[in-house]
C-alpha cells in the first residue's frame, strides 16, 4: 500500500457583503477563508480521495457523505467501507460526536475522470449490457470478458443481466485488458473553481504551514465493539431498492474483490406469514418486508439481505427480530450478525412445531417488560361479575403497562367463536384489555386474527337497573316494572259498610293484582280506618313509606309475586375450563316467566354498582343484572 499523502489546498477571497449603502473608502473588506484539504490514497492500483470534516452537532454519516452526491444504498455501503478503512478508530460511525476530525470520501470520485483505461456511462431505460457493449462495438467472443469486468470495477452490478436506469458504471475499454502499469504517486486535487464576477480580484495568499501526511488506509480495518446501532447512521437500515440483488439470491455476503453468494433458493411460501404479519402489526409493532438490508460484520464485509425473504420485525423498545422461515441464513452468518448487532436477533422458524411455536420465538427477543404464559393463571376482570380469560402469552411491553392499560392478550380461538365468547371478547375490549384472537389452520399452515364487531347482537349496552334507595312510589312502580306486573292509577274504587250502613270512594295511588290478590297502595296518605275498610272488602293494603327503603319494598313485591331468589357466590354462569373463558356471578339469582311464548327471564341482583360493559356482556348473554 502506498501511504496516503496530505494536499493542502487553499483559497483566500475578499468580498463585500451586499447592503443598501455602499462601504466607506477606506473601510476593511470582510475576507472570506475557503479551505479545503484533500487526501489521496492509492490502494492495489486504485486511487481513492478522502477530505477532512469536523462532524456538526446533528449530523449524521449519511448527512455527511450525500453532501457531495446523491447516495444510494449501494453507494452507501461502498462508501462506509472506504469510511471504515480510512477511520479505524471510529469504533461506531452511527455515532459521531460533534467536534469529531474524519476523512470521508471526497465528491472528487476517480470514476468520474476518464482514465484511457474506463469510461463512465448512464444506464438509460431499456438498456442491457449487452445492447450496450454491441453499441460499442465489442465483439461477441470478448463480451464474456468485458461482462466480468464490468461486475468486477462496478460493486453495484451483482448481476450482469440487472442494470438499473439512472446509474453510471464504469465500462472497460480496449487499454483496460493491457499490462498494468505500477501505481503512481498521489496527484494533487485542483481546488473547485470559483466564479469570481462578483468578488474583487484574488488576493495573494502565503503557503499553508506543512501538515503530517494522514496515517496509511489499511485495505481491511475491523470496526470495534459497539456498532450495534450502525442503522442510526442512515435514515434506516431498511433501504428500498427496486431490484433484488440477485434473482436466486437472498443472502449475499460481501467484502471481498468480488462479492461472494450464499444461493438460497425461497420456498414457494413462507408458513404462517400472513398472521405472524397481522399480529405483530396489530401489537404495534413494525412488520418489514420491503427492500434490503446492509449489516456490515466485523470481517469487513457486509451481509445484505432481501428483507422479501427474511422480514424483520422492528419492536418498540429497539429489538429487532430477522425471521428466517426456512432456515436460509448460515449459521456462521447468523451468529456473526448476532454478535455484531446486538439488537437484531435472528429467529429461525425452520424447525419451529406450529403457530405457537413460532410466536413463542419471535416473542423471546422482543425486549418487553414481561411475556407471561396466561393459560393457568389468566387474566381475571371484575369481583361481583369476574370474568377469566385464558390466553397463550400475556404481554406487558413496558414496566408501567399495568398502570397505562397497555396489557395485550394473545389468545387462540376457534375458526368461528361461539356467541358468548365473542361477548367475553368485546367484554374485555371495552374494559381497555387488548386481546388479540387468532385462529390457526394447521392443514394450510396459516391463519387469521378473529373480528369482532363493535356492538353486541342484542343492540347495544343495556340501560342501568337500579333498585330506589328510599321507599315510596318510585321503589313500587320500579318493582312492579322489573317484575312485569301491571298497575292501574287513577281507580276509584267503592266500598261499603257492612249491610251497606254507608259507601265509601277511594282513589288509592297504585293499584295492582298479583297471585291472585288485589293490592291497594299506601304511601301513608290513608288513615288507619280507611286501610281497614279496604281489608273488609277484599283488598290488600301495601305499605310503601318513604321511611322504608326501596329493597325492602322490592322484597315484600318479590313475595307477593311468589317470586323466589337464590343467593349464589361466584357462581358460573357460562364458560368452562373447555371454553377458553368463563364467568361467574355473586348474587341473589331469580327466574320470571318471560312474554307470552317467550324464553325465561333471568335476573341477577347485586349489591354494588356495575360498569356499563359487565352489564352489557351479560346482556349478551341473556342476564338481566340489577343493583340493589
């Protein structure tokens, strides 16, 4: 290798700054320093150029290296190669500190100069290389030879038949093939021109002071420990690319004169990829299966991955999964990739059992707070009303998920859940629990997040039924309604001593008839005398004070009904160790008849308030609940 060699070059302009007024004579010019210093490097024949730059709060290597062209990925990775070479000390070139010294490639690319050995072209839509060294006049039998080299001085053509539109490459010419001479000295950079119209004439400058020649460019320098984060340096380690690298190839190991092909031929699909791409997306995770990534490795060498083939799946707290479904990543690549990025793990899912299997995998290298097995102690919801949901894995991505409500279930279900399970479902939705159903075919090796509608069959959230505290006409009139008992207001009814000695008119405030029975109100507006006179005649007096309280009135209507209750504790309702769910109910339980040809009514009675979604999952499930 022959050293690299400083070429210090500077310009000296003196300028006026514009303005309304013109500057005094007299008056001392602003100067203007434009200095720019430029290292070239020869290396096995080739000639690189690095300038200096001092890296700005902010920037970025990628911000760095498209000042000068505009970058691509493949650019980007020819690039960071020569930028590691030339700054072996920068152990993470993601992570550039501002008031850092580096040499970076220089917009003075050598393949943008003619060098009678190349000739730069621009791929044009529709163009071949073959169309293109026939418009040359390359005879068939030596096209072999310049296809090869084409590849060989052009790192982004991996494949001869695959030229993208827009990009120059380097094209061999006849002096190309002749013996090589032996590489000469560095040549110094011209400095850019400047248009001098608007600025007084060149001021004579003396020589910059010499500067010691920058150290020697190793042809292979491997990065230090912690370039586990190299995406920050670009946008993102996904970069979009039209084209595949290869047609057959997925995993491409570069690094070397030529770029070395680990050749793996994809299955025709990839089990289980449509629902693993549902869940971790509806998780809120980022799915990646787009483009292609660049993982430079310690050998010097970059692994560059088609991520159609092996998506990546990008989680919130900064891991980063690499799929491989079919066992298609060596393993030395594998665990070279594991050890040089520490937040990408690579999964493979090539001898993975089923579904859960899989999940399970993926899951392990998620970095979440908490991944919890939730079959033998699930998630229960609710005291009087508890309902317990059994899930696969239980999720808590970060250590305040419990207090943000950010708690994910994972849960499979059947292809078609029954009724009630899509009520424990929307159940848990609208308390804030995410659950995440899936359903799984193992014939076809995929499966499908489950849908649940929004709003139950029955219409909706049942209103509150709430028992009156106090007595008196409202706690009579709730309890004639829940019982479905009719009741008459505004009767008159005639009554009479005995033997008719006198007639008596009473407008009673109710007036009802159950199990046989009339039943006359009393709020307390009638006098002892009156009540008895109505017994004598064939009437009930109910008694409904405000001094008695509505579940003491809904009680004594319960009995005059003949209606029993039954007090249960955490009784199931529905569900089972089988269902994947169950519920159970603590309270007094009671049956009325239901309309005519109708289906039972079931009711409940608690003693606590109940929120708006337990009342409507049992409303899905037929359960009238009541608080009392």
């Amino acid at each position: 290798m022959i050293p690299a060699r400083l070429l210090p070059v500077a310009l000296l302009l003196a300028a006026m700054l514009p303005g309304t007024a013109a500057a005094q004579e007299g008056e001392d010019l602003p100067r203007i320093f434009l200095e720019k210093k430029v290292y070239s490097e020869t290396a096995g024949g080739k000639q690189s150029f690095f300038e200096t730059h001092t890296v700005e709060k902010g920037e970025t290597l990628w911000k760095i290296l498209r000042r000068n062209e505009p970058l691509t990925p493949d650019r980007y990775a020819e690039h960071l190669k020569e930028f590691r070479r030339a700054n072996p000390k920068v152990a993470d070139p993601s992570r550039l500190r501002p008031g850092q010294q580096l040499l970076v490639p220089s917009g003075a690319r050598p393949e943008e100069r003619d060098d009678g050995r190349t000739v730069g072209y621009t791929v044009k839509r529709g163009d071949s290389l073959s169309k293109i060294l026939f418009s040359r006049g390359v005879p068939r039998p030596q096209r072999k030879k310049y296809l090869d080299t084409i590849q060989e001085i052009n790192p982004s053509v991996t494949d001869v038949n695959r030229i993208i539109a827009g990009k120059t490459l380097r094209l061999p010419m006849e002096g190309y093939f002749a013996k090589a001479k032996p590489p000469a000295e560095p040549e110094k950079i011209a400095p850019p021109e400047v248009e001098l119209a608007a600025f007084p004439p060149l001021v004579e400058v003396p020589p910059a002071p010499d500067v010691p020649p920058a150290p020697a460019l190793t042809r292979e320098v491997a990065p230090g420990p912690g370039q586990d984060a190299l995406a920050a340096g670009k946008p993102e380690a996904e970069l979009l690319v039209p084209k595949p690298v290869s047609p057959t190839a997925s995993v491409v190991e570069t690094g070397k004169a030529k770029p070395s092909e680990e050749v793996v031929i994809p299955p025709a699909r990839s089990p289980y990829r449509g629902l693993l791409s549902d869940l971790f997306l509806a998780i809120g995770e980022k799915w990646v299966d787009r483009g292609t990534m660049y993982l430079p490795l310690l050998s010097g060498g970059d692994v560059v991955l088609q991520l159609s083939d092996f998506p990546v799946v990008r989680f919130s707290g900064g891991a980063e999964a690499l799929i491989d479904f079919h066992g298609g990543i060596p393993p030395r690549v594998a665990d070279a990739i594991s050890a040089q990025w520490k937040s990408i793990q690579v999964v493979s899912l090539a001898d993975a059992g089923g579904v859960g299997d899989r999940i399970d995998r993926i899951l392990r290298v998620s970095g979440y707070h908490s991944v919890k097995e939730g079959i033998s102690r699930p998630v229960v919801m609710g005291e009087t009303v508890s309902v317990a949901l059994p899930a696969r894995w239980v999720i808590q991505r970060a250590e305040d998920s419990l207090l943000s409500g950010d708690l994910i279930l994972l849960k499979e279900v059947p292809e078609k859940p029954d009724p009630e399970l899509l009520a424990v479902l929307r159940y848990a939705r609208r308390l804030g629990l995410r659950v995440l159903p899936y359903a799984d075919d193992p014939k076809a090796m995929e499966g499908f997040l489950v849908g649940v509608e929004e709003e139950a069959s029955t219409g909706g959230i049942p209103v509150a039924l709430v028992v009156p505290k106090m007595g008196g006409l409202p706690a009579v009139d709730f309890g004639l309604s829940l019982l479905g008992i009719a009741a008459k207001t505004g009767e008159r009814l005639r009554v009479g001593g005995e033997g008719d000695s006198f007639r008596l008119v009473v407008s009673p405030e109710r007036l009802f008839e159950v199990g046989g029975k009339k039943y006359v109100v009393d709020t307390g507006k009638m006098s002892p005398a009156v009540r008895s006179i109505l017994r004598e005649s064939g009437y009930s007096v109910f008694l409904a004070g405000k001094d008695a309280s509505g579940r003491e009135i809904f009680r004594r209507l319960m009995k005059a009904a003949g209606v029993g209750s039954e007090d249960r504790k955490e009784y199931l309702l529905t569900g089972g160790a089988t269902s994947g769910y169950e519920v159970r109910v603590t309270g007094a339980f009671l049956s009325l008849p239901g309309p005519a040809g109708g289906a039972e009514r079931r009711i409940v009675l608690v003693g606590r308030k109940i929120h708006s979604a337990t009342r409507a999952l049992l409303g899905d499930m037929g359960v009238e609940i009541v608080e009392w």
